[in-house]
C-alpha cells in the first residue's frame, strides 16, 4: 500500500498529471485556448439553455457561456446539476468547481459516478485527503478522464518503486518533492549504500554540501556510479598537472559531464592538445577549469585546425583565444565558419594578425541581437554605422564592452567634459579602460590643461590614456612646474572619489 504521507507529498506536486496521465490525448480540449472572436453571438437557439445554464449556474462571461457551448451541450439541468453535486459532496467549493468546468466544461455531460469515484475512492485508499484530491483535479482536470486500470494505478507502482530514491533525493541532497520526482526518472535505488558511498567520495576530495548537490541536480545518476573505478584516476590526473582541489571542485560544477568523459580517449588527448598552444601546466589547468567542455568535445580540435590549416591563424593567436574565450573554440564548425566570412567581409583581410582573432571572438561572443543592441547605443551618441564599424576594425575589442560601460564612457566624454563623440572614433581603445582608474582622472587633468593653454587644442585626446601611471604624471603633471601641485591634487582627488565609490 502506497505510504499515505508519500501521497500527499506526490498529489501536492505542481504537474503531477504528467505523471499520472503520461498517455493522454494532447487534443484535451482546452476553453482558454479558443478563439472567442469567432462566436460574436448566439447562432443556435439549441444552445440557448446551455449557455444560459453556464452563465446563472456556473460563474461564466456571456462570452465564454457561448464557446464553451460549443464543446458541451445539454437541454436540461437534470445532468449537470447531479454532477455539480457530486463534486460539492466530494469538498470542491464554488469557486474550484467553476474553474475545473471553465477548462473542461464537457465535465457537466459526464456520469461521475461511473467515470470519477472510482478515481477518487482509490486515491482515499492510500491516503488521500478531500483537500488533496481538489487541488489534484484543480490543477489539471485531465485526471478525471484517464484509465484508472491503465494510467493511475500502473503510476501509483512506479511511485512505490521509486519512493525511497524520491525520499533520499528530498532528505539527503536537497531536492524538492518535484525535482526528485523528476530525477528519479533517471537514477535509481533501494538502499542508501551506493549514494552514501558517492557522497562520501566526493566530501573526502573537497566538494561541499551545496557543491555536491548542485552536481547530483545536474547529473543524479552519479549517485549509483562507483567513483573509486570512474572518476579518482581522472582527479589524480588532474593532481598531477598541479590542480588543486579547489580547481577539481570548480571544474566539475561547472560541467559533471567530466566525470563520464573518458580518461584515456578524452581527457588525456585533449589536455594535451590544449597543452601544445599555453604552454605549460598552469596555464592549461587554469584554461579547462574556466571551459572544462575543453576536454570532452570533439569539436574544439576541429574547430583549432580549420582556423590553424584553412584560415591562417597563427598558433600564438589561438593561445590567445584559450586565454580570453575558450568557449568560442566549441562552437558549432558552420558557426564558426560564418563568423570568419562576415569578419573577412568586415575588412579584416589578414588572419595572421591578432586583430583578426579579437575581431572573430567579438563576433562569436554574442548574438546578432546584443551585437545591434550596442550599434544602436553609438548611434544614440552620435555615431553612424559606418562609425561602428571604423572604430571595430581599429579596436575590435570595443564592441566587447557592455552597453551601460559605453553609455559611462560617452557620458562622460561628451556630457562632463564637453568633448565631440566622433573623437571616440579615431581612439576606441578608450571603452576598454578602467573609468575610476584611469579614464576620469586623467580626463580632468587633461581638461586643465586646455582650459588653461597649456596643451594645443589639435593635439591628440587619446595619447595621455594609453601611457603607463608614471609616465602620465611625468608627462602631464610634473612637467608643469607652476601648475603642478594643482593638477596632482586634481589628480589625486578624482583618483580618490572613485576609489571611496568602489568601497561603499
């Protein structure tokens, strides 16, 4: 017999019927998803006491009365009231008996004596309170129509299969009642030996309690795996190329697909590949803990060799890719070969140059979507797209900033210091800078000085930025004997606003 405290937990479930009625026709007819614009009036007066009887006795708009009369229909009050009593009797008030009929209003034709109580009485054999039942059938009325014999109690079986990996998930890992019940679709067991083990594996190699169970949610079947044989001679690898626990931790929660990838055929091969462009080990572990996808799919040695062998890539340069966005190496190859045409047709022509790959990761970063969202911030500033895309191929890296740093940026340029935004054109390296360390203090110092004289007009906004810190206070503050103090206190004190901005 089904334990009556699983049952309640089970009937409360949002979408329980997707259990308990897998087979149904997905044809249910649903009174919500009519169009009503195609009943504007009553064309029947055979339907007249249907609708009629929907809108005195049953809570419904004229307008919903008339389509649901074309899925019910009855002349006499005699069926639907002994089935509007049957319900009552059964604790479904006004309000949860109106809504059941407004989804399914052809419940009103039905005999639910012979249709529905058996349903119900089985349901109070293992434990079901009047309560539950209501909300079972409020949520989806769909219930009332399935096999008893041939969908609910072949259900109620697979549940008591399943109910002791359902009550371990929910006690032990922290699972909700739902998404236990949906894991337990894909893992199970009787005992607590096989988990208990898996759990204890993991806790003794570094994973805490809310890491572990956010990996069983991504893949609960590692619960019935033996990790001793599966998974410890791909962490002493790891160990081994100098990763930490930590790193091990980081690695598997971002992808526990990791944990099945094969050792010998996978992991190995491609660490090594990975390898062969950073170098050294460090970089590499640090490199497959940020896309750990590196190491078990194919796709990325694919990806490497068409830019390496048919684009001209130079190794350096995919060094540098791993390095910023090894995600961009899993794309899908017709993607990728897309981006690589659209990126030649943008104007840049030579693959060999590092331009080529930021240009190609700037375009593969983001979707066209988020790539015409930041055009249409330039423009909001001023720009044309003719503008955007002199500026992309100057610093490709610029349509890698957010939209709200560009909008700071201009801001700043055009609204503070009262400088033309079209000058942002010829130096886009600007977006890339840091705004408190960098760009506002040094953008008033440089403001001084024109105000006062002391640096032409014509001469370049961009260069004081792209120099070094001790290079621009030689250059631009010490230099000037008698405004010196002035401009590093004005220095200092915009470097120390931003500074006291970041600490609240």
């Amino acid at each position: 017999m089904l334990n009556p405290q699983r049952l309640k937990t089970i009937l409360h479930l949002k979408g329980l019927t997707r259990i308990l009625i897998p087979n149904l026709n997905p044809n249910f007819p649903n009174i919500l998803s009519t169009n009503s614009h195609n009943y504007s009036k009553i064309t029947s007066n055979q339907n007249s006491f249907t609708v009629s009887y929907l809108i005195n006795n049953c809570g419904f708009s004229p307008e919903s009365a008339l389509i649901a009369s074309k899925q019910v229909h009855f002349e006499t009050a005699q069926k639907p009231d002994s089935v509007i009593t049957f319900f009552r009797n059964h604790g479904f008030n006004k309000s949860q008996l109106f809504s059941i009929i407004r989804k399914a209003p052809n419940v009103l034709t039905s005999d639910p004596h012979k249709r529905v109580l058996s349903k119900f009485e089985f349901l109070y054999s293992n434990g079901a309170s009047s309560s539950d039942i209501v909300l079972l059938v409020n949520r989806d009325p769909r219930f009332l129509y399935s096999s008893l014999e041939n969908s609910i109690i072949p259900s109620k079986i697979t549940s008591n299969q399943n109910s002791f990996t359902v009550s371990y998930l929910i006690n032990n890992c922290g699972f909700s009642p739902e998404s236990a019940l949906i894991a337990s679709k894909q893992v199970h067991f009787e005992t607590a030996q096989k988990p208990d083990s898996v759990i204890t594996f993991f806790r003794n190699h570094g994973f805490n309690k809310s890491q572990l169970f956010s990996i069983i949610r991504k893949a609960p079947n590692v619960l019935t795996s033996d990790p001793h044989k599966r998974v410890l001679s791909k962490f002493e690898f790891l160990y081994s190329n100098g990763a930490s626990s930590s790193d091990i931790v980081l690695l598997v929660n971002r992808d526990p697909r990791f944990l099945y990838s094969s050792l010998e055929n996978s992991i190995i091969p491609r660490y090594e590949f990975v390898k062969r462009f950073l170098k050294c080990d460090k970089k590499t572990i640090k490199c497959i803990v940020v896309c750990p996808g590196l190491l078990g799919r194919f796709l990325m040695e694919k990806n490497v060799n068409f830019l390496l062998d048919d684009v001209g890539v130079a190794e350096s340069h995919i060094c540098c890719l791993l390095q910023s966005r090894p995600s961009i190496l899993l794309s899908d190859f017709n993607h990728l070969k897309e981006a690589v045409n659209e990126v030649k047709a943008m104007g840049f022509d030579d693959p060999s140059k590092v331009t080529f790959v930021i240009a190609l990761l700037a375009r593969r970063a983001m979707s066209k979507s988020r790539w015409d969202a930041k055009v249409e911030v330039f423009k909001s500033w001023g720009w044309s797209e003719e503008n955007v895309l002199e500026a992309f191929r100057k610093e490709p890296k610029c349509m890698l900033s957010s939209k709200d740093k560009i909008n700071e940026v201009m801001r700043l340029w055009v609204s503070q210091l009262g400088w033309n935004s079209l000058a942002l054109v010829d130096g886009p390296g600007m977006f890339g800078y840091s705004l408190e360390k960098r760009i506002i203090p040094r953008a008033f110092v440089v403001q001084y000085l024109l105000a006062k004289g002391l640096r032409k007009k014509n001469a370049s906004l961009f260069s004081p930025f792209v120099i070094s810190d001790k290079l621009f206070i030689e250059k631009y503050v010490e230099s000037f004997k008698e405004e010196r103090s002035e401009l590093l206190k004005l220095y200092q004190e915009k470097l120390n606003v931003q500074d006291s901005k970041r600490m609240v």
